[in-house]
C-alpha cells in the first residue's frame, strides 16, 4: 500500500501512544528517552566498528588505529565536531546495513506501531580519545525546532563499541523533553552559531543559564553507559549532547532515525530520492525538512582535496534499503 500521495506534511506526528504497553514503549512514553540493549549482536557491533575503521584508512591520510600519533586533523577526513563525517559516508554499503539490521527496525517498527518507515541520512561518529588538536566544549542541545510543541522525531543511536564512564559517547537529561514546552513558553535566545542546520531550524543550543533551568526543576545530564549492540531513542526534545572521550576506548557509534513514511509528504518524498540518488546526507528527520546538504568538508580554508561525492563501497539497493530511502513503496 502507499498513503504518500496528498499528505500534509505532518510537522507534529500523529501518534496517540497507548497508556500502558507492558514492556519498554511504557519507559519511554514516561521519560523520553530509553536504552534498547543488544538490538544487534556484539559481533555484527565489531563489524560495524571495524568498518569504520576501514572507512578512516581509505583516504590514505596515514590514520593507524593503532598509532595514536596519528589521532590528528591530518590523518583523518575531516569532520564535524571531531567525530561525524562529510564525504557520502552517510551511503555507505555498511552504514546502509547497519539501518536494515532486523533488531534495528523492530525496535523502530514497535514504537510506531509500523513496519512501514523511513530512515533517515544521518552520520556516523567515530571520536578518537585524548585527542590533543580538537577543542572540545561541551554543547547541551536539540535536534528540534522551539516553535514546534509536540512530538516530531525520536532519534537513535546505534552503539558499536563499549562506552562506560570515561569514554565518549551520549549524555541526556532523562525526562527533559516532557518540560520542553514549558521552558519554550518565555521567548529563549538561540545560540546555534556554528550549527550547520541552522537554516532549517531543527535545533536549539542551551546555554548555562538553560541548563540551570533544568537543573533546579531535578533533571541532570546522565553519560549513557552503552555495551556493543545497544540502541539509544530519545524524543527530539529531550536535551542531549556528548562528553569528550578520556578513556582508551574508540568510540564508534551511528545515528539511526526512523519515521513512519505515512508522515512524508509526496515532496519530502521526492527530494529524499533524489538525496539518495546523489549519495547526500540529511539532518536526523527521516521524514521531512529534507534538502540537499550543501556542506563541504573544508581542509586549511580550502575544500579537502579527497572531498568526494560518493560512498567508497556504494549501497546493495536491497527492498529494505530502498524502502528505508522511501524510493520503493511499501
Ligand atoms: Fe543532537
């Protein structure tokens, strides 16, 4: 079946949860935001990890895992924020499979109560501990517009390698997106300067002050502790960031959104295509607010001499595949 044609874009979803499911929908109806374990297995997790690995050393810039001198702007493709990737990384072949993982679209299927969704073209994070040419400071955000109130996306994180307390990784305000509304009600300066998505208005940095506000109503940051294989959703308005990675461990993570496709539009379904056929990345909605990326991985002021518009091993366009891409109807 389709339900693409004349539908109006659905900036706040219609989706009326149950009041008890008996299992984690009930956990994250509550908070916001829950911690999906073992979704895939710890080998399938090695895999995912390693490939990104491969990904690093196939621009030849002298990146060694296993050389941390190496660990440097120099050796690695450039990246935004010191861990997520430009360079059609968002189509490779592996990135591609990690989305069609069955424990990953169940859990995405469960919550929306569909097995009809789009994926979004979100990155992939790989943040390399102690580096000593990135300066980190921390940026408590969301991924969602003010002005929207209600529910627009529940983001994912699919983590590949163990991620405790001193390793890099998500850090959230459990519950926070339940206050979102409230905190939005005053007028809230938005401080987003070196936000790409800016234009697109999907997004809002909190300051100190912001995060104070949640402090004293009892929300606090947790460091989410993540074993190969778990899968992190959160509502779009739940306040996020990451911490900087101390530890040995590398951590190797993917962004994985999934929406029901009965939200697009027969326009954002268009332009999704044709993202998909040119090999560009998107924001986290899978749904909407689509466009093509215009960021280009910049290197000493000038574009990265290996910038490049395709993946290095280019997706198996498999029915899951291009049904995630919303080219193919369900
Ligand atoms: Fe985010």
């Amino acid at each position: 079946m389709s339900t693409t044609t004349a539908v109006k874009e659905q900036i706040e979803v219609d989706f009326t949860p149950k009041e008890h499911y008996g299992d984690w929908r009930d956990e994250f109806q509550r908070e916001g935001c829950i911690i999906l374990r073992n979704v895939i297995s710890p080998e399938r997790a090695k895999y995912y990890a390693d490939k990104q690995i491969e990904w690093l050393k196939n621009f030849e810039l002298g990146f060694d895992e296993k050389d941390e001198s190496t660990w440097t702007a120099e050796h690695l493709p450039v990246s935004f924020r010191g861990g997520r990737y430009f360079y059609g990384v968002t189509h490779e072949k592996s990135v591609w499979e990690a989305r069609t993982e069955p424990g990953v679209i169940d859990a995405f299927a469960k919550l929306w109560e569909t097995e009809e969704l789009l994926c979004s073209f979100d990155g992939i994070k790989i943040d390399l501990p102690r580096r000593k040419d990135v300066k980190w400071t921390p940026w408590p955000h969301c991924d969602h517009n003010p002005d929207i109130k209600g529910l627009t996306c529940v983001q994912g994180m699919l983590n590949f390698a163990p991620s405790g307390p001193k390793d890099g990784g998500l850090i959230w305000m459990k519950g926070s997106a339940k206050v979102f509304n409230e905190f939005f009600a005053e007028k809230r300066k938005n401080e987003d300067a070196d936000n790409h998505q800016h234009k697109h208005q999907e997004f809002f940095k909190f300051h100190d002050d912001h995060v104070k506000w949640f402090e004293e109503r009892g929300y606090e940051f947790t460091k989410l502790e993540l074993g190969p294989g778990d899968l992190a959703l959160w509502d779009s308005r739940t306040v996020h960031h990451s911490c900087f990675a101390e530890g040995d461990q590398i951590r190797h993570a993917q962004y994985i959104c999934m929406m029901p496709k009965r939200f697009a539009t027969e326009e954002a379904l268009k332009m999704k295509k044709y993202c998909f056929e040119h090999y560009m990345p998107n924001t986290h909605l899978p749904h909407r607010n689509i466009f093509p990326a215009t960021d280009k991985p910049i290197r000493d002021g000038a574009l990265c001499p290996k910038d490049r518009s395709e993946p290095f091993e280019k997706p198996v366009l498999t029915d899951a595949v291009l049904k995630l891409a919303g080219v193919k109807p369900y």
